[in-house]
C-alpha cells in the first residue's frame, strides 16, 4: 500500500502489531516516502488524542528505572531489609522491588517516606534494584560545619566562619564519637529554647587542614550558599515531569548524551546525520537537545530566586554545590537515558565547508538512547565499540563527520588556540588526594565543545533576529597595557608578536604557533592567557573576543548556569511556545532587571572560580606536605617583589621561592621586563625559565608552598660568597628613591 491509510485501517493493523509504534516503522510498513510522511504523523496525533494510539510501548524505554529516581519506602521485611518501590511506575510488568542500603549518617525513612535515591540495576532473589539515599522528602534540617569541643553534656559546635557566634550543642550519643578540634559536619535536631540549639553530627570530617575537610571550608570562606531553604525544597519535591502537550515529539530522534565519567547529570544531548537535501550536497543536520528547565523553574518562584541568588553550581574535586536542588539537577533536569525529557532543542544545518547555514530552534520531549563517557565515544570514534555504542554506530560516525567538517570554518574564524592541559585531582575515598594527573584533551571533548558553542550562536542569533532581551556572554579584547607585557615577553622568549595594527585572535595564535613544542611552550599559553580579560555577561553586546565571535550567549548549561535560563525563557517568550509561554518565559521583571541579574551572576562566577582554585591548591598543598625535602624539576612562571612563582611539572603546582632565601645580596625587581637581577652576581631570573627547586614547607590550611632554588637552567644557584654587604641594600635604595623624588618636587615649584 502506498496510499495513507484509513483511520480504521491503521487502528487495525496497530492492534496486530502492538511493538510496532514508531513513525518510521509504521511508515515502512505502508510503503509511504517523502510528503505522505506528515501526513501519517498527523493521523496518528489525531488517534493519539482519541485513545486509539500510543507512542509509549517501546519496551525499553518503560521496562527499567532511571539511574536517579523518587521511590517510596515500603518499610522493612522480617530480616530487617529496608524496601521501596517507584514513586511512578507505567512499564509493562510487574512493579521492580528496591533494596534500599543506608550508611552512616543517613536519614531514617519510614514506611510511606519519599526518598530521592540513586538506583542500580541488579539480580537479587526478591528484588531488582539497589538503592543509595541521596535525600529524605520532606525534611531540610540545617546544615552545621564546625570545630567539635567535648563538654559535659557531649559537647558543642563551634563555627569556622569569621565573625559567627552562633554554637550548637551536642547531646550524648550523637557525637559519632567525635574527638576534641575536630572538624564536623551536623544537622540541627531542635531549636534553641532553654541554651543552645541542638545538633547531630553526621560525618566526622577529622583534622580541620585534612583533605577531607578543604571544600567545605572554602564554601564558607567564599560564602557559596550551600544550604537550600525549605521553601526552595518544597517546590523542587512538589515537580513532576512535563508532559508532551504542544510539544514537538523527538523520541524517536537517536540522541544521545556524551559526558565525564563522573558526571553527575546530563544537560546536553547531540546528533548528526547527513542533510539530504540535494541543494546542500555534502552537509549535515546537527542537533543539540538542551534540558527545558525553563519549564520547572518559573520566574519569580522560591526556586528561581535562590537560582539567581547562586548563579552557578560550584564543582570541587569532592563534591559539588548545585545550582538547583537534586530533585532537579538529578533527576527531572537531567536526560537520563532511555527516559523522557523535555528539553529546548536546536535543529542546525552545516554546509560542506563547515558553516551553519541555517538552524530552528523547537520545545520538544526526547529520549536518549544512550548516556556515554567521552572515552566511550572517542573509542567508537576509532571505530572500537562496545555494546553501548554499537547500537549507535551509525550517529557516531556521521557526529564525528559533522564535526570533522566543521574545521575548515573553524580555521577561518580562528578562535584563541590555547594549550594548557587541565589538571585533575584524584582523591580516595577518605578524601585523601592519592595522585594528580593531567586530563588528555582528545577529539571527543572537541566535537561537543564545537556543537555546544554553534547552538549558543544560534540562540544568540535567534534572540537578536526576534528583537528579544538577552543576557550576552562577552570577552572583551586584551588592553593595550597587558598586550604590550605579553610582547615583551615574547621578545625576551626569541618571538615575535606583531605590532601597529588591529590585534585579533590570529596575531595571538601565531605567536602560540611560534612556541609551540619549544621550551617556552607553556610559559607563552600562560602568559596569553594571563593578558586576557575577564569573561562576564551582559544585557549588551560586546563580542566574543576569545572564540572571535560577534554574537554569542550561554544556552547549552541551564542545570548550573543561570544565564543560560534566562536565556531559555527569552527563547520561549520569542517564539510565543505553548501552553505557558507567558508564565514560563522572560517576565518585565527579568528584563527590567537584566543588567542587575547580569552584574549578579557574573561575581557569582568568579567567587565559584577563586573557591576552586583555593581548594585546588588546599589539596595539592596536602598531597605534597608529605614529600617535604623532595626536589622537583618546574619552570619560572611568575616574577615579584618578594620573589619569584615556580609551576612545578609534575603536579601543576605553583610555590613561591622568597626573595630572601636567594642569598644575601640585592635583587633588582624590574616589573616590566618581569626579572630579578643579583646585584653583585649578575644572575638574571626571568619567566620561564628551567630551575629546579626544593620543598621547604607545605601549608594545607592555606594552600601555600615555599621553595627553595637549586638549580637555573641546569647551573647551580650563584651566591655571593658571606660577609661581602652589597653597596645597594633594600632601605638604602628606598631612601635614594625619596631623596630623588623630593629633588624633582622642588624643581617644580621652582618652576
């Protein structure tokens, strides 16, 4: 048959193909091709709507649990074991049977209690899934970090922020055994009436400058809100997942999600596929599913206020501050696999060179048919798949093509080629760094990064075409100051950086491409990317600088940045989406308030950035206290006053060597050519140079390393044999400076 079937023809044959329920198939099965299509699509929403079709009869899309889920408690069996089962079950068999396993310091839930867990398939005797409390519904108690003092009564709780006051007391029995200076973490069990508040500890995270304990103590030095009040958990828990309704049907769309191995949710989907269309010979469609957050967190509520409030989530090596709760971040936010979402997609065309030529944006509900690791794509890249990947052979290979021709336009636009490896910090599971290493950066972080970045030029494009306020990501130019440092620099390194003439990224990356495997290597990328200005956003639009982009803003990441949320309800806003359009999408508040909520988010970012980079230097402080005496090899990466900033090799580490330990003599600070200078000795130390040098000491509390200098491009440290006092001291080169200058302000009253 290849004409469209009867409405009753095709409930007939359904009827007798019950697995058969997607468009394709029942396409397939008809013999209908190109217009005859939609026209299938139409007829089946129409039963759809009657009761007569559903597209919900896949199997294993319903026969298992989502790797996070709310299940309730259905209370212990005769030996003690703790069940539940899923809050919302719609599969075709039987209920699954969840073995709840609990560890120190969890919530006690109770029969009918709703839990957020994280579920794990298994092959029990009398149940089918594991499951590791994440929270108990319905309960918030406060959060307490402090320093446990023994008392009479157990003992208190004294906080670690400055200026707080505020103790709690802990009564007998739920100390955790808790010794004296310790750092704990608790939770309040009752309010302050007659004394104290009460408290109980839940985890005992040791001595205050252990490993263990470094994150929470920059969330608090930094002032990063980690604890979300009760309303905001009430309305998360109150969330169900969105519907279809008017929305666009991708499920059927092979879309996948590419992540760390230890991601904790997944915001983004992706695929390609060669574009048919004979006008577009050799090019391909692109699309990138976003999560529609959009659609639980409304303007205005408890959950968008303390969003903006925290701008970002904080990710630090052990844990991570979320910018919503789990119930969403986790779990209906996240494009779980093999479960439906609804998410803001982007449908975009790329011609053969590599250019997007055109691209529609749609809210829509997908289903992702599978959740891969980078190392697994790059594998199925290399053609080695495994049984995740082989199903989706075919979509890997045209993304990697997609990708592959995206370079020659990428070539062309030429955005800041930086080199610099990302450092990770690998910690056991007592929080104790074991090793650090640093990450490969392989072609399967570069196809995403590439899809990411064109959907976030599309939005802006889109926003800007449709007039529409948004929210910008802008990188301004360097400024002519630190433009001039990096010359120098390059000079003092044998390059050359072009001067007298507009300054773009191609100038930059030349000079990248000049040092590139030299021994000045990293200390160019460093110093580039030193001489950048700061990131931020904007309701105005300055360009992109970095990526050499006229118009560009954050959509792809609304789990954990708010910016992209904003942008999200000026996409639904602009394209009138329905059924909430007006309740979901950008209000006269938000948009009255653009620059505010711009100047907002964007310290909110830098304070995330200042805390991880404290917390990574707490951490490799720790690592490395241990090996104090040890020699490392390292280059000079920053010159001061009172001395001189070495990047160790092995770790990414920076210490400082002090001014005074390089011997007795003088050292000349010449700030622009960045050296020291001996004043008897004539030994020159400058950036980037080879010296190895010796740990004296290693302060985890403050994350500070001092070194001791050995050696300089494999030549012992020149010291000026004792005794000999150098003509020019410190106090006296100060006094000549004075003296100078009240010279010069006589002349010019004279004058």
């Amino acid at each position: 048959m290849s004409t469209l079937p009867s409405k009753t023809d095709l409930h007939s044959w359904l009827t007798e193909n019950p697995e058969i329920t997607g468009l394709r198939e029942i396409a397939r099965a008809f013999g209908l091709k190109g217009a005859a299509r939609p026209d299938l699509k139409r007829l089946l929403a129409e039963m759809e709507e009657e009761g007569l079709y559903s597209r919900r009869k896949r199997r294993h899309a319903t026969d298992r649990l989502p790797p996070v889920g709310l299940l309730t408690v259905l209370g212990p069996d005769a030996s003690g074991d703790l069940f539940a089962e899923p809050q919302d079950w719609r599969g075709p068999g039987p209920t699954p049977r969840v073995l709840v396993l609990t560890r120190p310091g969890d919530p006690a839930p109770g029969e009918g209690d709703r839990i957020l867990a994280k579920l794990m398939q298994v092959r029990g005797d009398d149940h089918d899934y594991h499951a590791r409390i994440i929270r108990k519904l319905g309960t918030n108690p406060r959060k307490v970090l402090g320093l446990f003092r023994i008392g009479a009564e157990g003992g208190r709780i004294v906080p670690i922020d400055k200026g707080a006051d505020m103790e709690w007391m802990v009564p007998h029995g739920q100390t955790e055994g808790a010794r004296d200076g310790e750092l704990v973490e608790a939770e309040q069990t009752g309010p302050a009436r007659m004394g104290l508040p009460r408290a109980r500890i839940t985890a005992r995270l040791g001595d205050p400058s252990a490993p263990k304990a470094v994150s929470l103590i920059a969330i608090h030095q930094h002032g990063i809100p980690d604890h979300f009040p009760d309303a905001v958990i009430a309305e998360a828990d109150a969330m169900t997942p969105a519907s279809l309704g008017k929305r666009e049907d991708l499920r059927e769309l092979p879309l996948f999600t590419i992540d760390p191995s230890d991601a904790r949710d997944h915001d983004d989907a992706v695929l390609a596929m060669p574009d048919d269309d004979a006008k577009n010979p050799g090019g391909f469609i692109v699309w990138v599913a976003i999560a529609d957050v959009a659609a639980h967190v409304l303007p205005n509520s408890e959950l968008d206020r303390e969003a903006r409030r925290r701008g970002n989530s904080t990710y630090f090596p052990d844990r991570v501050v979320p910018m919503l709760p789990d119930r969403l971040s986790g779990d209906l936010c996240s494009l779980h696999e093999h479960v439906d979402r609804a998410v803001i997609a982007v449908r975009m065309v790329l011609n053969a060179q590599g250019d997007k030529i055109s691209h529609r944006f749609t809210r829509a509900m997908m289903r992702s048919h599978a959740s891969l690791t980078y190392e697994q794509a790059q594998a199925a890249f290399e053609g080695r798949l495994d049984g995740a990947t082989e199903p989706l052979a075919r979509p890997l290979a045209d993304l990697y093509a997609a990708w592959q021709a995206t370079l020659p336009a990428r070539a062309r636009r030429q955005p800041l080629d930086l080199d610099l490896p990302e450092r990770q910090i690998i910690l056991s599971e007592e929080g104790k760094v074991t090793s650090v290493a640093f990450k490969d950066r392989i072609d399967a972080h570069r196809v995403i990064e590439e899809f990411m970045v064109l959907a976030n030029v599309a939005a802006a494009e889109e926003l800007i075409e449709r007039r529409s306020p948004l929210l910008f990501r802008v990188h301004e130019e360097p400024s002519p100051e630190k433009i001039e440092a990096l010359r120098e620099i390059a000079v003092s390194a044998g390059y050359v950086l072009a001067k007298g003439q507009v300054l773009q990224t191609r100038h930059l990356n030349a000079l990248l491409k000049q040092a590139e495997g030299g021994e000045f290597d990293e200390l160019i990328n460093m110093s580039t990317l030193r001489s950048m200005t700061q990131a931020y956003y904007s309701p105005e639009n300055f360009g992109h600088f970095g990526l050499a982009l006229r118009n560009y803003a954050h959509f792809t990441s609304p789990i954990r940045r708010y910016s992209d949320l904003i942008v999200h309800r000026a996409l639904i806003s602009a394209h009138r989406w329905k059924p909430d359009a007006h309740k979901e999408g950008l209000t006269e508040w938000d948009i009255e308030h653009l620059a505010e909520t711009a100047k907002l988010i964007s310290e909110a970012e830098r304070r995330s950035m200042t805390a991880e980079r404290d917390t990574t230097d707490r951490y490799l402080a720790a690592f490395l206290s241990e090996r104090i005496g040890a020699v490392f090899s390292g280059r000079v990466a920053g010159i001061a006053r009172f001395g001189m900033f070495v990047k160790l090799d092995e770790t990414g580490a920076d210490g400082l060597v002090p001014i005074r330990s390089l011997g007795d003599e003088y050292f000349h600070h010449d700030a622009d050519a960045q050296t020291l200078t001996g004043d008897r000795s004539g030994q020159v130390i400058g950036l980037g140079q080879r010296v190895t040098v010796k740990l004296s000491e290693a302060e985890a509390v403050t994350g500070g390393l001092i070194l001791e200098l050995m050696e300089i491009e494999g030549e012992a440290m020149a010291r000026p044999a004792r005794g000999k006092r150098s003509r020019y001291q410190p106090r006296k080169a100060a006094a000549a400076r004075a003296g100078k200058a009240k010279a010069r302000r006589k002349v010019e009253r004279k004058r």
